[in-house]
C-alpha cells in the first residue's frame, strides 16, 4: 500500500513538473553585459570604473530563478595622498523572485505570454535577488605614511594578503525586457540589474579598518533562453 501511495506521489510530481516545462519551453538562459563599478572602502574618493559578466539562469518556474554569476572589474579609490587599484574577479550562486509571482496570472503561461501587453510583461520581471559568493582581489596601493600611521592609530592595519580570495553577500533587483515573443514565452531578454555586493571582510582596497567594504555595480546586459521548442 506504502509503495503504491509512493509511486503515485512521484507520478503526480513528475506530471505537475511536465505541466510546468509545458507552459515555458527554455528554463535555462545565458546573458552577458557590462556597466560600472564603483566602491565604499575607506579612501573616499571614489571611481567609477568598467566591469562585465557573464551568467546562466535555470527557471524553476517562469518568475523564480537559480543562478551562476561571473564577473571581472576594477575597484579604485583616492585620497589623503594615498591610492589603490583592486582587479577583481568574483562569482556567485544566486536566486530572484519576480513580481509576477504574485502578479495572479493564468496558470498556463503560454496563455498569458500571448495575450499580456508589453508593460504587463515588464513589471511582471521586475525582480529583487540575493545570492552567496567569492571575490579574488589583485590589489595594487600607494599608501602615504602619515595615512598608514593614522589607519594603524586608529585600530586599523595594512592587509598583508593583496590577493586575498574572501565570501561576499550580492544582492540584486532589476528587471528583464523581454521581446522575441512566441508561445511558449519571449527568447531575447534586455537587463537592467544594480548589485550591491557586502563583504565579510574589510579588504577590498587592502586597508582593514572598522567597518566592511562594499561595491556596487550597475549593468545592462541581454539574456538569450535556450532550448526553444519548435
């Protein structure tokens, strides 16, 4: 009786997973895009500098996504005769809600992706995100010595590791602009995403003071979903 109840739970679950992948036809998609990034460390004039990634997103259903998150930049900053250059690489595991989660529509998304209007769509991507990760710094930093003795007098010290790799928290919102529409949802997506990064570890400019460093990084990218069913 036990197995019977097993067997028909894992048929029921099997036949809603095959409904879901009915419904939208690409749960994985890639992107690519690049913006600027820019730092809260400790010297406090800040730049604005180029930076790019690179990403894969499995749909667990049309408005909730896994991810993998790859990105390369640089994070500089100035001040009190004093500078640094961080060449960064991070990555990160992530997950986003999309507002068309709560949005109520049809249950058979091949329905709706036909019939809602282009705004509709937007706002149904709009989305917030948080993720886990790793950044690896390569920091070069031209420190003058009356700011290294005021770092040092105030509790501060010189990180010795300028290559340090260390745990971040992203976190995202955004939204996608989908087009391409076909029935089984929209093939090209354009993205707007702001991450703010925290780190566990106040090193990003190879100054470890009282308070963990922070970057931001604003990007525009587009996302291609494969697997298109003809």
């Amino acid at each position: 009786m036990r197995k019977r109840l097993l067997f028909t739970a894992l048929g029921i679950s099997c036949f809603m997973i095959g409904t879901v992948s009915a419904q939208f036809s690409r749960p994985i998609s890639v992107g690519a895009g690049a913006g600027v990034a820019y730092n809260l460390t400790d010297l406090a004039n800040v730049d604005a500098n180029f930076a790019f990634y690179g990403e894969a997103d499995y749909l667990i259903n049309p408005f909730i996504s896994v991810g993998l998150h790859g990105e390369k930049g640089t994070l500089s900053g100035s001040g009190y005769n004093s500078d640094f250059e961080n060449r960064y690489f991070a990555g990160n595991i992530n997950g986003k809600v999309r507002l068309g989660q709560f949005m109520g529509h049809a249950d058979n998304y091949s329905y709706y992706t036909l019939q809602t209007n282009t705004f509709s769509r937007i706002l149904s991507n709009v989305y917030v995100g948080a993720g886990a990760g790793l950044v690896k710094n390569r920091i070069a930093r031209h420190l003058a010595p009356e700011y290294t003795d005021g770092i040092i007098n105030q509790g501060g010290e010189l990180a010795e590791d300028l290559g340090e790799i260390h745990f971040v928290i992203p976190l995202n919102v955004g939204f996608d602009i989908p087009f391409g529409r076909t029935l089984y949802g929209p093939q090209w997506a354009i993205n707007v995403n702001y991450q703010h990064t925290l780190t566990t570890n106040d090193n990003l400019d190879g100054i470890k003071n009282k308070n963990n460093d922070q970057y931001g990084f604003v990007s525009l990218g587009v996302k291609y979903a494969l697997f298109n069913r003809k």
